[in-house]
C-alpha cells in the first residue's frame, strides 16, 4: 500500500520544523515570546508528520499569486 505524501500535495503550505536554536533567533528577532504566536495542535497532520512536539516551532511558508510569498510561525502545543 502506497502512503499519501501529504506534505507535497498543492493545497497545504510549506512546514519546516525549526531547531531550537532556529525558533530562538526568529522570536528575539521578532521580539515575541512563545505565548505571543499562534498555535498549532499535535494532532495537525502536518505536525504528526514532521514529528513535531509541544513546544516546537514551526514556520509556514504560502504561496500566492497576489502577494508572493508569506512566512508565518506556529508553536505546537
């Protein structure tokens, strides 16, 4: 049986699970603390699938044809 690679389908933005030291530098860069971020739940198929934890931060990246890009942050709780 074939697995559905969901992280490569059209409709879902790029994830990228940050390294600690990587999450650090964005929020003092950012000036936010983690409480300040929008969440994200462990149960998110794309959580599950990066093999993310609580505390993780994660970074979306979306493509429009309007604006470009946008990068936005998530923290899984």
């Amino acid at each position: 049986m074939t697995r559905l690679d969901i992280s490569r389908h059209v409709l879902v933005s790029t994830h990228i699970l940050l390294t600690k030291e990587e999450a650090e530098k964005v929020m003092k860069e950012l000036g936010v603390t983690p409480d300040d971020l929008p969440k994200i739940t462990t149960r998110d198929p794309m959580v599950k699938y990066l093999k993310a934890k609580r505390g993780d931060l994660i970074k979306l990246i979306r493509n429009s044809p309007t604006a470009g890009q946008s990068v936005s942050y998530r923290v899984v709780v």
